[in-house]
C-alpha cells in the first residue's frame, strides 16, 4: 500500500513570498506541477524522516480561487467545499487504517490536528526547496 501524501496548498504557495496572491491558481497549478516527480520517487530523507519512497499519492488539497485547478497524472487535486484544513483532517481521517500519511503544512493548529490522527508533517520546504 502506497503511503498518502496531503500537501496543503495555501499554506505551501504562501509560504514563499513570489506574488503568488495575484494569480492563486497559477501557483497553485505551479505547486501542482512540482509536486509531479514525487509520485513515482517518493520524498527523500532530507526532506522527511524517516524517508518517505515512492510511489506515492498524492493529493494537493486547493480553496478559494485555486478551486479550478485541475489533477494531472501523479498529483490529485482536491477543492475543498469550506475549510482546507477541514477537508485535510477529513483526508487523513478516512485513509485505510495502517497506511502512512504525511501532511505537508506549516500550519501549527492543522498540524496538531492531523498528528492526533497518527499522520506525520512535513514543512513546506520538503515538497518546495
């Protein structure tokens, strides 16, 4: 069973201050596409310990004006209906008991949530170096 790994797409695009906020669904279709190579190759040690190989799921979980931002081979999108966090602890939550989940936030509240949960985190800089 491939782990899960759930990217937070607001926090992860914000977390880099590119001008990002005049065109949400470009980075996050940016993000998106950077996320790509991380299906089949899995994250490397320096980025999450322990390391986490591919193949992955991978699920970007977008809100706002990023709701149109389409899934491409390797990366699911997911629009969230209300809150992104919300949706995220949803993920986490129903995945098969057993399997590794790894959120990738810098959200110190969504992190506690999903840790309560059994996921593990990851910051931003482990998906976006």
């Amino acid at each position: 069973m491939s782990a899960l790994l759930v990217v937070d797409a607001a926090n992860v695009v914000g977390s880099v201050p590119d001008g990002w906020w005049r065109d949400r669904l470009g980075a996050a279709e940016r993000l998106r596409d950077l996320l790509v190579p991380y299906a089949a190759d899995g994250l490397p040690a320096e980025a999450v310990d322990p390391e986490l190989p591919g193949p992955l799921e991978i699920v970007l979980v977008v809100e706002g004006a990023a709701r149109g931002a389409a899934a491409v081979p390797g990366v699911r999108v997911e629009a969230a209906p209300g809150s992104g966090d919300d949706h995220i602890v949803r993920l986490v939550a129903d995945r098969e008991p057993g399997r590794r989940c790894v959120v990738v936030t810098a959200d110190r509240e969504l992190r506690v949530r999903v840790r309560a949960l059994g996921a593990e985190v990851a910051g931003p800089r482990s998906v976006r170096p």
